[in-house]
C-alpha cells in the first residue's frame, strides 16, 4: 500500500529518532548503511522531509539529523501525506478509475474496511510509539537481526 519512498521515508525518521533520543545526530550514510537503504534516495527524500519540516539538519564534522520537533508529535500520517499524498487512502484495490460505494469493484468493501483501519493506525500513532516498541524489544527497523537459541 505505501510506496518504497514512505516505507524508507518512516524507516528513516524512526532511526533518526531513537538517535535524537540519545542527542545524536544521524549522517545519510549511516542510515542507509544501518537500514540498508540506498544512499540517493534516502538523501532525496530526507531533504525533502527537511524542507516540510519533518526533521532538520546541520552540515558539518558534527552535523547530521535530528528530529525538527519531538517524535510524540509527529504521526504516522504526516510523513505518508507529505511522500505520497492521501489518494493512496483512496485508490481501488483492482485500479479501477470509478470505483465507489455505489459502484463497488468486488473487492470494495473488504479493502474499504482495511483503508479505514490503516488511516485510523497512520492517524493515531507516532514516531515515538515506534521508537517505543523498538526500545521494548517488540520490533525492528533493520534487516539484521539475533537469532534467539536456546540450550538443551
């Protein structure tokens, strides 16, 4: 449903976040390198977040980013309206052009009720309950993970 450029956009600014907790601030390659994102396109789309205000940054030996305001204040739908605009809320689940409640593709109303819990999920959760859910051990932004054994 969210286009790659969101998907890396909110994978970014969770990484930039848990950074900023610390009071570091985060350079592009390190987190295309940490979440294995290509360099670019993560530097494209940060300035762009930059710009509307998402996250700032600061050029130099110490520079990097870092969270514009706190992360309890930035929601999910924020960042997904500022990369791919709400028409992704909107679209067909078959790409049909006309597709409505009074013309319904067949998949209408599943999809409707699915659009409607992740627009209500994208509208009430913020970066920080990502952070918090990463903190907790509960999730992960990378690809690298530890694999949990245990001994007989």
């Amino acid at each position: 449903m969210l286009s790659k450029t969101t998907e890396y956009a909110l994978r970014s600014i969770v990484y930039i976040a848990m950074n900023d907790e610390k009071g570091s601030k985060v350079g592009i390659k390190e987190i295309a390198k940490e979440l294995e994102l290509p360099v670019h396109f993560i530097g494209k789309i940060l300035q762009d977040l930059v710009r509307k205000g998402v996250i700032a940054s600061v050029k130099g030996p110490n520079g990097g980013f870092y969270l514009h305001r706190p992360a309890s204040e930035i929601n999910l739908m924020e960042v997904v309206r500022i990369i791919d605009g709400l028409e992704t809320f909107k679209k067909c689940g078959m790409g049909m052009k006309h597709c409505s409640d009074t013309h319904p593709c067949p998949l209408h109303n599943d999809i409707k009720a699915w659009r409607n819990h992740m627009l209500k999920t994208f509208s009430t959760r913020t970066i920080q309950d990502l952070v918090d859910s990463i903190n907790a051990g509960k999730s992960y932004i990378t690809n690298v993970h530890e694999e949990l054994t245990t001994s007989s």
